[in-house]
C-alpha cells in the first residue's frame, strides 16, 4: 500500500510526461521562479509603471512557447484560449 501512495505522489506524473522525478523537479521549479520573477516584476509594475513594461507579458510569452514545445501532441488541436472570445485587447 504505502509503495502506491509514493508512486501515486511522486512518480506517476513524472512517468506520464516521459520525464524522472528529478527532470520534473528541475523543469516545475523552472517554471515556477520564472512565473513569482514575472509575478513580481508586475507588481513593481502597477507602483512604478515605466519599471518591468513588457517583463510580465514576455515571460508568459516564453513559458506558453516552452510548455507548448514541449508537448507535441499539444499543437494537434488549438487551444481553447485561442477562440476569439478569450483574446484581450491589450497586454500587461
């Protein structure tokens, strides 16, 4: 039971991604200082505004353009934020 629950937690996601727990690791942790950099960079943003102009916007940019090289079969249908309806008429 108790080698279940470890798989179940660590390293069933990792597997189905193709990936060790050490790659996914690496590669969540990755993504997750560059979203609180961006995060931040916003925030200093909306106090000071001619600070980190683009900063927020170009690093959704290069996370969305790393996730999405990443899985191929991803690129097979667009994705539901494509749809006209969710595209905004302006960038942070």
């Amino acid at each position: 039971m108790e080698t279940k629950m470890f798989n179940r937690l660590f390293l069933d996601h990792p597997r189905d991604v193709g990936e060790s727990y050490g790659e996914h690791f690496a590669t969540a942790a990755g993504f997750g200082v560059r979203m609180v950099g961006g995060g931040l960079a916003c925030i200093v943003h909306a106090v000071v505004p001619v600070l980190f102009v683009r900063t927020a916007s170009d690093t959704v940019k290069s996370l969305y353009a790393t996730m999405k090289a990443r899985q191929p079969a991803f690129s097979k249908e667009p994705p539901a934020f494509a749809a006209p309806e969710w595209q905004l008429d302006y960038e942070i």
